[in-house]
C-alpha cells in the first residue's frame, strides 16, 4: 500500500525544491485517471474530495476509493478532504480512512479560526494523519472576494494551530478558468520569511504554468490544488465522446473516453510541479 499522509509528501517537496498536486476529485474515472497520471510521471498525487465531491458521494465511500486506488500504486498517495468546515466532517473524514484533513476557517475571526484548527489538528496528529488551515481568504471567480493573507497573522497561526500546511490567498482564485491572473510573489516571500510551514495555493488552474513550474522550485509552495482546468478537460473529453457516436447511450462505455484525456491533462499539472532536472 503507498497510503500515506499529507506531511509524508510534502515535508520532502519542502527540502528538495518541488511541489505536489492536490488533484480535486468528483467521482471515480477523474480518481483512476490521476493515480495513472502519478504513475506515468512516477510522483506522489493528492487525491482530494471537496465539497462538490462529498455531496455527490458520502466520505465512508470517498475514503474507500481512495484507499483501494492507493493500494494499486506505488506511488505515494494522500487522501485529503478539502475544504471541512466543521469538527464533525473533519472527524468523519478521519473515520473514513483519510490521512488528511483540510480545515477551512478562513472566513472566520483570526482568533477563531485559530481555535478551531488547532483542535482538528490535534485530532489529526493524535490520529497518526496531517492537518492543513487556511489563513486569509481565497475567493471565486465571479462569486466571492479573496482578502490577502497577512504575512504577521500567517507566522502567528502555523505557530498556534501546529498545521502541517498552510493555505493562503496571495492573488489566487477558485474556479478560475484562464491563467491571465498571477500570484503576488511579493506577499508569497514575506510569508515563507516568517514560518517555515510548507504553503499552499487553492485555485491553482488560475496561476500561469511557468509561474507554478518557478514557485514550485524557488519557493516555499508545495501543493498546488488542481480542479477546474482537469473539469474542463473532462467536460470536452465527455462531450467528444457522446458527439462522436450519438446512438452511444451506456455511461461505462461513454465515460472511458474520459480516461486518456483526463491523464494526459492531469500528467501535465503534475510534470510542470517537479524538481529541476
């Protein structure tokens, strides 16, 4: 089994001058797709289900295909839930067989957001798994707006919570479909001065691939979380597939023309995160 936790991977990626991808799921052809993607680049992969996912298959089943999938690789693989928002979800998760949980109480007061993170990291660790927090808000494209992270408030809550990541908002955007934005590397320096916390980047399919390749190996970003531009290369996968033979109505043959497509993608968001060579 490569089951392992989310410290495991990037503690490395940290000391060695690389970045691991935090690939969102949504259901098991994008799952099975990644793993061989990770494979084919012979790199760690983190299988993440957030909300959209949960909502469309309970954490108990979410945690099991993780596992299964882990167990048929030799590559190192996280299963993290991405993006809790209670204690509750968070102890499920743990419950459900994930090595990770993902914290966000980022839209809570410092102080509060710090409290709650650091008892589910606690329930983490007692737990032998890993805990990320998010410090400053990562807004949505066309929805909600991001406020920055501090660079003091980011030192004092790695320092308070005892994460094992931290996810910040430096220019970065959920749901993001194009890469003409960029990361304030500016504010991305003076965070990595003041905590040695590996970082993480939410809305990742927003940041330019040269930019991820260059903060991938200079900085302290170690996991970039993937999801939208991989949606995208399913949706045109799925809709290729169904328009290519309109008399095709079994969902197991239509969704295998997903497969390729979507590890070829998933290959390239993995590839661009390496080492120099």
């Amino acid at each position: 089994m490569s089951l392992v936790t989310l410290a495991d991977v990037l503690q490395p990626a940290l000391k060695n001058g690389y970045a691991v991808a935090g690939l969102v799921t949504l259901g098991w052809e994008d799952m099975c797709a990644y793993v061989a993607a990770a494979e084919a680049e012979n790199a760690p992969v983190i299988l993440q289900a957030g909300p959209g996912c949960r909502e469309h298959t309970p954490l108990p089943i979410l945690g099991k295909m993780f596992r299964h999938l882990a167990e048929q690789t030799s590559v190192p693989v996280v299963a993290h839930l991405d993006h809790g928002y209670t204690m509750d979800e968070c102890k499920e998760a743990l419950d459900s067989g994930f090595t990770s949980l993902m914290y966000d109480g980022s839209r809570k007061p410092f102080s509060q957001n710090v409290e709650e993170t650091a008892a589910i990291a606690e329930m983490a660790h007692k737990a032998g798994i890993s805990c990320e927090g998010e410090i400053g808000f990562v807004g949505y494209a066309d929805g909600e707006n991001s406020a920055g992270t501090d660079p003091q408030e980011a030192a004092k809550f790695a320092q308070q919570t005892g994460v094992d990541a931290m996810a910040i908002s430096v220019g970065n955007v959920h749901l993001q479909q194009d890469r003409e934005g960029g990361l304030d590397e500016p504010r991305i320096r003076a965070i990595e001065a003041v905590t040695d916390v590996p970082l993480v980047i939410h809305g990742g399919s927003g940041v330019p691939l040269a930019q991820r390749t260059m903060l991938a190996q200079t900085s302290a970003i170690c996991k970039f979380n993937i999801g939208t531009e991989l949606r995208m290369a399913f949706g045109a996968a799925l809709r290729d597939a169904v328009n290519k033979d309109l008399s095709r109505f079994d969902r197991v043959s239509i969704l295998k023309d997903t497969t390729d497509p979507v590890m070829q993608a998933a290959r390239k968001v993995i590839s661009a995160l390496a080492a120099k060579a």
